[in-house]
C-alpha cells in the first residue's frame, strides 16, 4: 500500500547534502506503487520529480510536488549462452554493488564503471561513462513506463539516443520512468585500458578484476568520498567545441587535454580548463571546487541550491573571460514546482 508523506527533507537523500523539504513524498517498491504514485499525483495535480540515487541532483529548498523515491529492487537472468548473457536489474539496485556483482559472476564489460555513484536506473538517464567505457554499450534495453501511452516499454538500446551524457530519457524527463534495465554481459573479458594512465596502472595483470581494482583505486585517489565532501560527481560536462576554436585555443594553450569526435568536434576537458582559471581547491563562501579533481563541486558546509548557484557561476566566467566556453552544469537542476530548469537561461 502506497504511503504519501508530507513535508519530508531530502538532505539524506541527496549526494550534495542540499537541504531541500519535499511537499510530497512516496517511496516506490513495485509496479503498482509507481502506477498508483502517479494517479495520485494527476489528480493532486502535482509534477513527480523521480529520485533515484540523487548523485546528479541539484535541488530546491522548498520542492512543491510528488518525489517518488525509486526502490525497487532485483536482479535475474534472462537469456544465456556460451558467450554472453543478459541480466534484469531493478532500477533501485545500488549501481557499484551491481558491477561488482557482475564481475564476481564474470560476467564482464562494466568494470570500468565500477564506483560511480547511485542507482542503476539513473544510469541509461545520463548514459553514465567512465574511463573509456560508456554504459549504454552494454545496455540491450530499458523497461520503462511510458506517461504519454500509459504503458509499460521494453526500448532498445538503439531506441534510447545515447551520446555523451545525454539519452532519451534525459531529453523526455517528464514522459520516462526507469523500472528495470537489461545489460548484455560477455563471458570473455575484453579489456578497455586505452583511457589516460589505467594500462600503466593495470600492469601486467590483465584480468577484469584487476582493471575494476585500478579503477577504484583511480576513484579513490582523485574524486573526493561523498560521505566526507558532499558532492554530485563532475559538477561540468567536458565541452565539446568546434575545429576552428580548438584550432585557435591549441596555438595559446598547447597543453589543453583534447580528444577528438567522429564528427570532426573536439571534447576538452573542463578540469583542466577549472584548474587553468584558478579554481582547483578555490571556495566561494561554503562551496568550493576539489583540491585533486578541479570538475568537482563540493558542499563544505551546510550549503544551499542558492550558495551552490553563486560558486557555480563565478566558475563559469572564469572559464569563459579565458577561454571563451560557456560550462554547462551536468546535474539536473529542479525548480520549486518540481520541473526541471534549463541551463541555457545561465549563459
Ligand atoms: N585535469 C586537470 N585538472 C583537474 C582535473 C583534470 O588538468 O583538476 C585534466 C587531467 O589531467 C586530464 C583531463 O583533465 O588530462 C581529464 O581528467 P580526468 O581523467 O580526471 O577526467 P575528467 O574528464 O575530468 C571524466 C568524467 C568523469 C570520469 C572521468 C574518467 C565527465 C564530465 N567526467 O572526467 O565522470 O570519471 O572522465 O573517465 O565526462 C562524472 O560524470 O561524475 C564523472 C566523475
């Protein structure tokens, strides 16, 4: 039986420790919880912000809407051969939990991914990607419930438009509810090392296990613990620029980070760029951008959205008086009345 509470805080439930009151609340264990979450809330005529790990969130102090808080759990198999296999796990699985799990199993393709935070069901939202690996390429597909038809979906992972950070889910937030997600595991490892120092750091042990290890290591080594620095990850999506400006920023900064898109674009990296304008282990006030890693916003002391706001956007003119980039944010930023802001207002 579903239960709706009112006026509940969701700072425990949020990686950046935002203080944000939530007029609506409900936790969703089942199919039917979320159907009837749903009724609940057209005919209260509330928007539903879903939460899920709430590690790529920026939330408003006052929230005026239904949040239905994902928990659904389970995971089962559902089609094995001699070479792959295809495994169901609920969206309120815990996603590192899941990878180590996979990886116990051997069943192999997410131990790049190991680490990150938050739910599986978040992780087709913004296509979750990590040291060469991005998750969609080992998504088969992601049951759904679709709010336009009423029904629940099975969408194909080329149904799904992922790209860097981005997917359908992110581009329909309000018609997609994530319940389950199919991945397309391989009983044989095939070893993605090419990402920056994780071939030196993998060595002569290469084995699926070993890459996860390094990849925590990694992790641990340069992002801050989330337990101890509040923080939602890269708090920036790294810029993907034309030839032309890349051609004219390479000749004044030779040492910018660039990797090249098959479109002929070229990603850069906003660490780098942070770190060139003076904001690694720089606060404004209470937050502040992390010491090891420039891309990552930290909550130091009882932050709210408006703290986190000003820092954010005195970094974003930073970047752009040097380098002429605008940084868009990558959390998803709600407004009081539960849906969600755009960035390009900012700019
Ligand atoms: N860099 C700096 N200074 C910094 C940070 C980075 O100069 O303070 C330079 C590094 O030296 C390197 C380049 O920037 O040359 C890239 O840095 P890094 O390898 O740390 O990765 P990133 O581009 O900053 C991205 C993802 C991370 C992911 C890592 C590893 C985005 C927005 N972020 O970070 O994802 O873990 O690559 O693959 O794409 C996340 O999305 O929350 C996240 C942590």
């Amino acid at each position: 039986m579903l239960e709706i509470q009112n006026q509940v805080q969701l700072q425990a439930f949020n990686s950046l420790k935002l203080s944000a009151i939530a007029s609506h609340y409900c936790k969703i264990y089942s199919h039917s919880d979320l159907i009837a979450a749903l009724a609940f809330a057209d005919q209260s005529q509330l928007n539903c912000v879903i939460l899920s790990g709430g590690s790529n969130v920026l939330l408003p102090e006052q929230l005026n809407a239904l949040v239905l808080h994902m928990q659904i759990q389970g995971i089962s198999v559902v089609e094995e051969t001699a070479e792959s296999v295809i495994i169901d796990v609920a969206a309120g699985e815990n996603w590192h939990q899941f990878v180590m799990y996979s990886t116990d199993k051997q069943w192999y393709g997410l131990q790049n991914l190991a680490l990150i935070p938050g739910l599986v069901g978040a992780s087709p939202v913004q296509n979750i990607g990590a040291y060469g690996v991005e998750v969609g390429e080992f998504i088969a597909s992601v049951y759904v419930y679709d709010r336009f038809t009423q029904t629940f979906v099975h969408l194909m992972a080329n149904e799904c438009d992922f790209s860097y950070r981005n997917s359908i889910f992110k581009q329909n937030p309000t018609r997609y509810v994530i319940v389950s997600v199919r991945f397309k595991l391989y009983k044989t490892p095939s070893l993605k090392l090419a990402y920056g120092d994780l071939k030196t750091a993998v060595g002569e042990e290469k084995t699926a296990e070993n890459l996860q290890q390094q990849v925590i290591n990694i992790r641990r080594s340069k992002l801050p613990d989330p337990a101890q620095y509040p923080n939602a990850g890269s708090f920036f999506k790294n810029p993907i620029i034309t030839s032309t400006q890349y051609q004219q920023l390479i000749v004044q900064f030779p040492n910018m980070p660039n990797y090249l898109q098959a479109n002929g674009y070229v990603k850069v990296a906003a660490g780098w760029l942070i770190e060139q304008a003076g904001w690694k282990g720089r606060k404004h006030g209470v937050v502040g951008m992390f010491e090891r890693q420039a891309l990552v916003l930290v909550n130091y002391d009882q932050a709210g959205l408006h703290d986190v706001q000003q820092t954010y956007t005195l970094v974003q003119q930073a970047v752009q008086q040097q380098f002429a980039i605008w940084l868009e944010p990558e959390p998803v930023r709600f407004l009081d009345n539960g849906t969600i802001a755009s960035y390009i207002d900012n700019s």
